[in-house]
C-alpha cells in the first residue's frame, strides 16, 4: 500500500516548498504603508493645486463685480402724459458702455438704445421715453468688465417723478 501511495506523490512537491518563499510581514507592512503615503501625497498636491485655482478664480470675479458695483443709479425718472425723462449716473469707478435706457407699461416695453458710454461720476439725460402709464424705467449698460448692469426705477421708489410733482 506504501508503495501505491508514493507513486501518486511527485517528487517536486518538496522542492516547490523549498524554493517558493513570500515577502514577510514586515516587509508586505512596509510597502502597504509606502503605497498608502505616496497616494495620499498625490491627492494632497492635487487637491491643493484645485483649491488654488478656484480661489484665484473666484478672486478675479469678485474684483470685477466690486468695480461695477454700483454702476448706474436713476436719480429720477420724471413721467409725463405721453413720455419721460430719465435723470441717472454711474455711481461705480468703471465706465458703462452700450447704455439703454427701458421702459415697461401695460401694453409692452420700449427701449431706447443710446450705446452710449457714461464714465466713472457722469450724468446722463435721455428724454425720448414716448409712453404713457409706465410701471418701470430702466437703464441698462455693461461695466467694463463685461458685467451687466442694470439700474431700476417704479413708481414706489423715491426716484419716481409722476406729472406735476
């Protein structure tokens, strides 16, 4: 029976487990720990590199929007019968280029479209607003920065000048 079973057994086995040794434990430790310390410093450099960018980003955008804000200001709005005259100025320290100055009532809205440019301090008159009943004046321009801005005036508001007052 002896003889059966060591025909089944191959003589290689014994040297397979002699010549097939793996890494120890510490060593295995300190690769996982190598590994896990190199990740973590991609991430770190990557994720300073993105909070970096947004900031600046977000920093350029916010310059802009403080140089135009606030831009254009309707110091009054006088309504007549049939049309309006429009008194505003830029009150921020960029110019306003492409101005328009609006005007909405029941049945739609007129724009007058000055593209003209007020700069930092200047007043503007535009008295070519030909509407009755209006509900909203408005100026319109760009900043130079290429920011929208936008001044409004309604009746509620101290700028609201109907006739005869």
């Amino acid at each position: 029976m002896r003889n059966i079973r060591n025909l089944f057994k191959f003589p290689c086995t014994n040297f397979i487990k002699m010549t097939m040794k793996g890494i120890s434990a510490i060593i295995a430790t300190v690769l996982l720990v190598a590994f896990t310390v190199a990740v973590a410093g991609i991430l770190s450099i990557w994720s300073t590199t993105l909070t970096t960018t947004q900031t600046q980003t977000v920093s350029n955008q916010t310059g802009g929007v403080i140089a135009c804000t606030p831009s254009l200001v309707i110091d009054e709005a006088k309504i007549f019968t049939a049309n309006a005259t429009v008194t505003y100025h830029n009150a921020g320290s960029q110019p306003v280029v492409g101005i328009k100055v609006w005007a909405r009532n029941n049945s739609g809205i007129y724009s007058t479209p000055l593209n003209a440019t007020l700069a930092a301090g200047e007043t503007a008159v535009t008295a070519a607003l030909t509407l009755s009943t209006q509900d909203l004046v408005r100026v319109t321009g760009t900043c130079a920065s290429n920011l929208a801005v936008s001044a409004d005036c309604t009746p509620a508001d101290k700028c609201w000048k109907a006739a005869g007052t």
